[in-house]
C-alpha cells in the first residue's frame, strides 16, 4: 500500500485537459474533486486559461510551483506523451492516463503506448490506464475520474473495495452495490492496464486497512501466479476478494479479444485458482451484491449444517433445495433444542428442522418467545448458521423480529441471515436495525443459502490455507538437478528419458528396454505379458502402421513381433530411422487414467489429471491445480473426477490405489515447479491405477 | 374458466369469521373487499353481530336472501363444518377455507378434512383450501383472502396471475414482481388443495382472457399427466406457464412432505415435463421478475444469433459468456450490416458482433444514428434477436436510447432487450419509456441472456409442439390387445415372454430357447456365440452362482456349459425349481444401453433410456421422457446422454444406429402407453446398439 499512497491518498493532484466544455474528462474530474470536497491541492492544467472554477490555471504540470503527487491527463491521445514528459520532469510519481486513443485503436496507437510506457519508466513514474475511467477514494474524496464514477448517485463511505478492467461493467456492479447500501473505500477503472494492473492494485488494496473486502472484475492477466499468492494471502487474513472472470466462454473470450486485446486465460485454470485460494467468483451481479452483504459480519459456520426458521414452509423447502448442491444441510436438531423449542413454538407449529414457528408468529408479543428459539437453535452444535425465513412479513412483525435478532447477533459467533420478501420501503426501519447488527437481509431463500453456502466454502478454505503454509511445504526450495544438466538442449525427451525421469521423482514407470532383435533373456528383463513397440522419433502414429503388439507371452511370440513391428515400419515409414524396438510390461487389471502437466503463461505450471482411454473423449473428465501441490489438494483433485466411483469400487470390484495416484500427482506438481524454466509440457497416457501403487505406462517430457 | 366464474368473478361473497378482532381472517377480507372497492355484495356472517364495519351482519350463510357465490371461512376449524353444512344448504358453488386445523394438523385434522370433502361433494360444492391465504382477482377488486395478500403495497392491475401452494412463499414472489412494476390479474394461494387444486386452477386460467401469463408454485401434483396436456396447449396457444418446482432434492423433498404432506414427485420427470410442454421452469424469485418481463412483449427470436450493442465491452463479454451456454451465439452480421453500421459508428467503435458504440454514443444528438444503427441490426436474418447495453448511462442518454428503441420497437417483431444498471429512481422516465413500448430492462447482461434464451426456448417448443399435433400421434387410439389376454393374471412376464412382446411391438431381440439338457440341433436354431443361462424364478443372482456361461462356440462347450449351469444351480440353491436352460445369442461388436419404463403415479408411463453396464454406474446418464412421444422427442432424449458421443463413432469407430435406438423408444413409449392400465414397469437391460439395427438382449416386464 505504501507504493502506491501518492497515487491513493494524493496530498495534490494536476489534472490537465480542463476546459469550458464540461463533458471533457478533464473538467468532469475538477468539478467533481471540488463538489466532493477534496482537501489536498488541486491544480487545473491549461495553457489558455487564467483560471478554471476558480482555481488558478497552469500552462503545464512543469509550471506547477508546489510538488505533485498525482497527476489526471484527459487531453486527446496526441497531447498524453508531451503532458508525461512534463510531469516526468516535474517527477510527479503517478498519472491516471484517462484518455482512449492508445492499443484499443490500431496500429498509431500501439507505438503511443509504448512511447508512453518508455516515458513513464525512464522517471520511475507509474500510470493507471491509458483508455479508463480512472479512480475514485471514496473516504479522502479524491475523484481521479470521468464519466460514471463522477456521476450521481455519489457512492456511499464503506469498506469494499472494487478494481475493475472494464469500466462501464465494474461501476455496473458498484451501482447495484450501492443500491442495496453497500459502501466503498476505493474504486478503480484500470482500463489497457499498460502498467499498473489489477493484480498488483488488489496486492496494494491487500494492505489497506480500511478496505476488508475487494470486488474485481477482470477479463485476463499475464500474472495469475501473483494472483495465486495474493489470493491466499488475502483468505488467510480473512479478508475476501471476489472476482468475476470475463471472457470464461469461446465467443465471450473472443468479444474480449476485440475489446482490450487481453489474453483471458484458461478458465479451467481460474476455476483451480478459485479452489486453491479461496477467491470466491462472482458470475452475476446481484451474487457480489449478497456475497457483499453476508461477508459483511465477518462471520463464518463451522460446519454445513442450517438451521432454517419462519413462516414460511415453502421458503424453507427453496432454501433445503438450493442449499443441497451447495452442500448445506438441514441438520437434525438435538433432542435438547427441540424440548427448548417445544416451549416456545405453538402446538402446530414444527420444532424439527425446518423450525415452523406459524403464521404471525414474529410480532413484539412473541419477542421474548423468539429469542428463546433462536437462542436454543444458535446453542445446537449441529448448527453451523441459521436462516430465519419472515418472507412476506409485515412492518411491525419485520421490526419486530430484527429487534431480537440484533440482541442476540451482538455476542453470537455463528452467522445468521435473513430472508424477507417485504419490499424495502415499508420495512426501512426494520432494515436498519439489521443492517446496524450485521445481518444480512437477502430477498429470497435461495440466495440466502448459496451466501451460506460462499461462507462456508471461504472458512473452510482459510482452514486449509493456514493448515497447508504448514503441511504441504508450498515453498519449494529444494535445488534439483536442473533439466538441461540430464539431457543436454534437446526439445523433448523419448519415452525411455522420460520415464526415468518420472522414476527419479518416484513415480513407478513400466519396466522396458529397447532393443535392436529377439534375445530369449528378455523374459528375465521384463515380466510378461509384454508390449512392443517401435521406436523411431520418425514415426508418429505407431499403432495406425502396425508398429505396437500386446499381449506378448510366449518367446515365439515375442520373436513375431519384433520382426513384424521392424517390417511394418520399413514397409510403411521407409524413410524413418529406426531406434529399435520398445518391449515393455503390460500392464492389467488397472484403470487408465491420463496425467499430465501443461505450462500456462499466466499461471505457470498446471498438473492435470483425467479418465483415459474412451473415457477422456467421453466423459471430458479431468481436473486440474496449479503447481506445486500437497496431498489434500491431489486428492480433492480426484474427488472431482466422475471416474474417481470407478477407482474406488463399482460392482464389487477392488478399490484402486487413490492414494498413490494422489502422491503422484504431488510428485508431478513439485518436479514441474522446480523445472519450471525448463519444462513446456509433460503427458503420462495412460498412467495406471492398480488395487497397489501406479505404474506410467507411456510418458512424454517436452521442454520449453 | 366457466366452471370457476363464479369463484374468481362473484357477484356476491357470504364472510363468515368476521369479528372486532380486526386480525381475524374474516374481518381482514371483508376490509380488503371493502377498501378495494369491491362492487358485488358483500354478506359479513357472526350471529354475535348485527352490522359489521356498517354492513348487515348474518347468524349464518343460511340466512342471507340473496344468492351468495362464494362463501369465504375463516372461523376457527372446529367451526368450519357447520359453516359448509350451511353454505351447502344455501346452494353456494364456492368456497374458500382460509382457516387451518386440517390435515397438516394430525389425525383429528385429516378426520375433519375428510368431512369437509363429503359435505362439499354431496352439494357440489368446489373448495379452494384449507389451511390457505385465499385468492385475490386485483381487476375486479375480489379479496377472498388474508395476510400478505390484503396488505399494502396493493398490486397493479396486469395480466399475469399466480397460482401457488406455499402462500408465504408464492407472495414473496408477486412482490418482487410488484416491485418491477410487474401487474397482476388473479393471485391465488391454494394450502391444502383438498378439492380444487394447482393444476386445475392453471388449466381454468388458460381460460381466461385477461390473463397472459402464468406463474406457479407447486410442491407436488398427483395430477401430472393434467400438467403435460395443459402445459402443451398453454405454449402452443403463446401463453407461458412458468412454474417453480419446490422440493427437488432430497431434503427439499423432505422438508417438503413435512409441510403439506405432498408428494413431491420425481425431479427428473419435472425436468422432462418442462421439456416436453415448453412449460419454463423457474429457480429464482428474480428469474420469475426477468422473465415475465421478457414475456410481456411477447415477441420470440426465430433463432439464437442475438447482436449485442452499446458502450460497455465489459457487458458485451458478460452477456456471449452467459449466452454460450444457454445456446445463445453472437452471431456474425453480414457485410451489408455492417457497412451500413460504420456510417453511424465512430471509427473507434467496432461494427462486428458486439457492436461498440463507444462511450457517450447514447445521447439525443445521435439518435438518428443510433436508429439507423439499431434497424440495420435487427433486418439482419442472422440477427434473432439484439441486446442494447446502456450499462451505466445516465439521465439523458437513455432517455434518448429510450425513445429511440420504443419508435423501432412498435414496428419490429424481432425482441430487442435493454441493460441497464443505472439506479431506476433516476431513469425513471426512460424506464417508462421502455415499458411503454414493452422493452424489457434488466439488470444485469447476464440475466439478459438468459431472458433471451428463455424466449427462443420458448418459441423453438411452441414450434415443435404445433409440429408434433400433426406427426407425432399424441393421441393414441388404436386399442391394442390388452396384455392381460396375453399372459393372464401373473404379476410379471418372464423374460422369454417379455421378449416377445418387445418384439411384437418391433423391438428386435435376441433369439432364446430354453432347454432341458443338451442338443446338437442348437446350433442351427440360435447363431453362436452363445450365452447359456439358467432359467428359475428361485434363483435371483444367476451370475453369482455360476448359472451363466458366455462366449460359447462349440457342440462340446455347449454341451458342458449346460451341464454346469444346471449342476451349479443345484449345488447352491437345492430348492430352487429349475424351468430349464437358456439358450441365446451373445450379442458383440455393440454399445450396451439400458431402456425402460417406470409408472409415476402423477405422469404414468415415462420411457428412461441411459448407458449400460459400467457406465450407468459412473455417469448416472440418463434421460427420461413422458410417453407417449415420437420421434424428435427420443432423438433429444439421447442427444442428452454424455454416452451419445460413443453412440455417434468415437476415436474413428463405426458410429452405432441411434435411429434405430430412437425407433425403439418410440415403440416402447406407445406400447407403454397403451398398456399403461396394465403395465408398471419394463427393462430392458442391456439392450445393445449395433452399427445396424438394436437388440434387447434380457427383459422384463412387470405388471400393475
């Protein structure tokens, strides 16, 4: 946060491109610096006026007689490079560039980006845009902004802090936010993100005390690695970042492709960084809105289990359906709690979960009554949170009920959200006392489960993360011989390389050796049935010439095959040179799965594991981390698969070695990590999962 | 809708229940009639009372002069009997038991629900309720009704009505649509649904002119086959139903048959329903908001090519990836599109899909423009359908976008959508703008994609629907043999007789005999291989005590494999009768399926066809359809399973006869339906899909 203190609390700041045409963004940024009540220095930039709303007008940032801790450029594309180099004499540390005009628009500008960017890094300044909307301090009213961030209605002072590639769509987001009476701290337009970037602003933001919760959209980065640390930093502090991904689909990354040339990145690979960090994703705007509204009492369940309690049978039933996917569940209350109930729920009401405390049962009568049952079910061990469903009720039985609940979520620990369908006008008042103690109100059972739901998942990864900076030793610091030391500068390694390797790391491979003919010792060597295959760096599609035999068990058998594989070669590929002949185990009575690792340029590496054989083509079944790894992620990888009931037994058959697929998996995830300069790719297909142990059966190391 | 005039339109309403205690259900009705400005008249009934709120009080309905239409209870349950004993003496057609105390009460409940049934049966007299919020008409200002429903804020005159079984749920979702500025024509909570139910109400409100939309709550049905038939007229008449289905999972379902004790019915046949009668399924209070608001202008994309225009490339983004999935593709527009668009585009902008207006675009001085703009999209043919991105545009611009889109509006039949985040109390006159000219406005572009494809959902059903009354034979006449005449009264076939009824009805099966002993003569009579079962009603597991054998190909392994079978039969289960031994083909080279029929005592017969053998443990696939159904409907059916994509030739294997799988189904939901006094359930399992033709290989049917 310190780097950037100048750019985010500026004591003064230029702002150039001001003139009498109030739709400048220039203008727009003074007026609503001045309106805001801004109380640093502002100092208008433009050489043909004297003054500007009062304020004396400067002919260049350089003319500037106090220092300058920020400075606004809004002048049109060709004036941004001599206001830089000004500001740059001036050492100004930081400029918003709000002006388009720049990559988004061709050729011309791709060269003023860079030029710019040169500029820029020459005086050690930093820049937020160029092509954004820039960026607004809610708290010290700074308005480094045009557009709809200066507009009306002004956002209210808060602790959500929202960074956003897209200007137009995050303020979307700010607005609905706003809307239901969440406020901000900073919000921020990063627009071509020609510098500064929305991973290192979060970073900052990570650092900021009066922001605890960041809101980002963004459509790529060339950093999901910082992204991976910042991420779990931020849950292990317990201070959430929800982040919606742009651009998840083929035509939604294509529209983005046109929109600000960013690479969006794979979205299998965000999906495990949501996983891995406990970054929660926002798909739709209303879900950051009641995401905001339940991290807002920074209280977590301990566990899946609900209590559901109101009015409303039906709002229960919606809250059990929509909460049983998300892994919430109605817990069966102790025999305890239903006696304490008992007391103070009518006869035809229900004291199992879902409590049915009966139609008109929240009114200032029964506040005593209620609080008794919500104390009871808060005290059930079996509760991790609690839903109070008042649906459609009215005015007085809304206060009523918020009352109560205020009382008791002052010194509660476990989460308690509200659904209420009243509208908002009528029941303003019961809405205030609610939003003064925490309690979230969400306007349908639904959401209220899938924002359980998001709290719970975000505890339980914090619990994770702090277990794991112990356990799974994700600083790997281990000096591993390097790549290049074992096979020189060739591009990929052969089968046999390849598999040494994987053997190295302590991943069991089959056993093979390549020869040149038939040799009856063979059988000594390696342990029937037997596979062979030719070898020949030539030859790509070994089974479609008749270069693979299996099921080899004599040695008049094996004789046939090295001859036949060698003759269909020549006859088929005459031109290829032949290494020799791969015989190898075959390997039985396993299930095929596909490993592998694949080097993301965002990411770094990323293992990836799958059903193989017909299934991959299939089922699409596979999962995938970014490296490195310890074993509770390797096996929450395999937990994902479809084919992981198979592994574990169907139709009676024995259990397969899930663990040693998982501890192949970390082996896989470590190696690619600390090779990491040198590894483009590796492919274990198929690797076999046996009722004892793995066995790679094929494997394929490519550098890069 | 006839038969329920007089309940929906009365002209005179008998209260019975009213008393000082103004938070009696009676008294809250009559109030509500009273300051709604009900016309018809209006009987208070206590014989405490001589005038209630200045109306003549009656002792009892009996006492009233005039006609009553419609009697409305809410006397405490031990009263309600002689109340209807009353009404029924006076001849009323209706009435409304708001009061609980019923069957959701324990045994005297169901007891006294039972009575209350007799007495209405015997003067035929129809019931909405008990234990229910009663029913609004808001256009002729009924209110038989308490709670929520006769509370402010009143709900507007419009065309959707709302028919639900959870009133404080259903409520919740009127509100919500109130609050968008959504009217309503009849609001009705139907409790208990003893005498009139869900289902019913829907197929009256299909009826009634004034209503143009349907939405309902419903937990469960015994009546969904009345669902299917209804749905389908409903979509082809261009009247949508949209229905939330409560209770779909397991402790939704549970929470459910603790509420009102119905039966919730299988999800997955509800999932088929919303599929085969265009009925929409509903998952969120908000959804039912956005989509009736899709709904109203009632104008259909053609296709699912949607332009995307505006000046947030963010929301362009948000809305292709929200669209991919939900069949939605930004289409490419033809070169004449867009030539005509870079004359009223900046050249900053882009004129490809999504269009990029550039920031600022919406404004009154480029209305012509943005005309001209928005007609050449929408004549585009690949054009379906346009979404306008306002995203966070102010006052003046979307006014102006506003009045643009309403001119093009009133003349275009292709749907045009408009997001918006801008807060409504500050567009409000673009907003009504926008209603006027029955332009929805969403919040979100995400929710807009999906509004959209809900619509070419819609209109791509409704098509097939009115397609389907011609080809696909709904309306099964031909009187087939009934399958009693067959196999007489047992209550299943065995398997060599349910192949012949499979193949009776054109389903190729594997050729059986069943034998004593050994025959050489076999071999001509069944083509090898061959698989040799034993066959006894007594013996259950025929594989686990080695009473099959597989893959036989000789007279000497024939002759073995029948001796072993028989001897293995005897050895484990010594008591078992043993008809004999089954001789079969072995079927190879093919795809293992399973189909089959279930009876659901709400839908009856639904055909279930998904993936054999190991598959239909790993996947689940499977995908299930009412019966009767043609052709289009069994080829979506397994255009949904995952193992279509190995039906369809995987990794360059012959693809399989999916035709003939489709035929198959076909067949079986005809016959099913036909048969369906007669049959509870056929498997067919495994039935192999082969490069030509099927083959059911084992199947049973069972009777009921």
């Amino acid at each position: 946060m310190n780097n950037y203190k100048n750019l985010l609390e500026p004591r003064s700041i230029a702002v150039v491109g001001v003139s009498e045409d109030a739709g400048r963004p220039g203008s727009q940024a003074v007026r609503a610096l001045m309106s805001n009540g801004y109380t640093g220095t502002i100092y208008p930039v433009n050489p043909k006026y004297e003054t500007f709303e009062g304020l004396k007008c400067y002919g260049s940032v350089a003319d500037i007689e106090g220092d300058v801790d920020l400075v606004v450029i809004g002048v049109p594309a060709q004036g941004v490079l001599a206001v830089l180099e000004s500001s740059a004499q001036k050492k100004v540390p930081f400029a918003v560039v709000l002006s388009g005009g720049f990559r988004e628009s061709g050729p011309e500008g791709v060269l003023r980006e860079e030029k710019m960017l040169a500029i820029a890094r020459a005086a050690g300044m930093r820049i937020i845009g160029p092509n954004c909307l820039g960026f607004a301090n809610i708290h010290s009213r700074v308005y480094a902004a045009f557009g709809s961030i200066t507009r009306e209605p002004k956002l209210e002072k808060g602790s959500v802090s929202l960074v956003t590639q897209s200007g137009g769509f995050g303020y979307s987001i700010a607005l609905a936010c706003a809307e239901a009476g969440i406020g901000f701290r900073h919000v921020i337009a990063t627009g071509n993100e020609s510098d500064v970037n929305t991973v290192q602003l979060i970073e900052a933001l990570l650092d900021d005390d009066e922001t605890h919760t960041i809101v980002a959209y963004i459509e790529g980065t060339n950093d999901g690695r910082a992204l991976l640390e910042i991420g779990r930093k931020a849950t292990a502090r317990g201070k959430p970042i929800l982040l919606w991904k742009g651009g998840v689909t083929e035509q939604g990354a294509l529209a983005a492709a046109s929109h600000t040339a960013s690479m969006t990145g794979v979205y299998d690979f965000y999906r495990a960084l949501f996983k891995q960090t406990g970054i929660v994703e926002i798909r739709e705007i209303h879900e950051a809105v009641d995401f905001l509204k339940a991290l807002e009492s920074k209280k977590y369940p301990d566990n899946g289990g609900v209590a559901v309690m109101g009015v409303s049978g039906g709002s229960a039933i919606v809250f059990a359906d929509a909460g049983e996917p998300q892994g919430l569940t109605l817990c069966e209350l102790g025999n305890d709690t239903q006696q304490k109930l008992l007391a103070v729920v009518p006869n035809i009401g229900a004291v199992h979960n879902p409590i049915d405390l009966t139609a008109g049962y929240f009114s200032a009568a029964n506040a005593q009554k209620l609080e008794a049952a919500v104390g009871a079910t808060l005290e059930d061990p079996a509760v991790g949170s609690l839903c109070i469903n008042l649906a459609t009720t009215g005015v007085s039985g809304s206060l009523a009920a918020a009352q109560v609940l205020a009382r008791i979520a002052a010194s509660a620990s476990k989460p308690i959200l509200v659904f209420s369908s009243a509208p908002s006008v009528q029941i303003a008042e019961a809405l205030r006392v609610f939003a003064d103690a925490g309690i979230p109100v969400l306007p349908s059972p639904s959401r209220a489960a899938k924002a359980i739901a998001m709290l719970m998942r975000f505890k339980r990864t914090q619990s994770r993360i702090l277990q794991m900076q112990e356990d799974e030793g994700l600083k790997v610091e281990r000096a591993s011989v390097p790549l290049s030391t074992a096979v020189g500068s060739r591009s990929s390694l052969s089968e046999v390389e390849s598999k040494e390797m994987l053997r190295s790391i302590g991943i069991p491979v089959t056993t093979d050796l390549i020869v040149k003919g038939f040799d009856a010792a063979l059988f000594d060597k390696v342990k029937a049935p037997l596979v062979v295959k030719i070898v020949s760096a030539d030859i790509a599609h070994k089974t479609e010439i008749g270069g693979v035999k299996v099921g080899i068990r004599t040695a008049q058998e094996l004789e046939s095959a090295i001859e036949q594989v060698l003759a269909n070669a020549q006859r088929h590929v005459p031109a290829a040179y032949i290494e020799g002949v791969l015989v190898s185990e075959m390997v039985t009575g396993g299930f095929e799965l596909i490993a592998g690792v694949v080097k993301d340029p965002s990411f770094g590496p990323v293992v990836v594991v799958g059903a193989g054989g017909i299934y991959a083509e299939v089922l699409k079944d596979s999962a995938c981390r970014i490296a490195p790894f310890g074993l509770p992620t390797a096996m929450e990888m395999l937990d994902e698969l479809q084919c992981s009931v198979i592994m574990r037994g169907v139709r009676g058959a024995l259990p397969l070695d899930v663990d040693a697929v998982a501890r192949a998996l970390v082996a896989l995830s470590q190696f690619a990590w600390e090779q990491r300069g040198d590894i483009a790719e590796i492919d274990i297909n198929p690797m076999f999962v046996l009722p004892h142990g793995v066995i790679a059966a094929d494997a394929l190391i490519v550098r890069g």
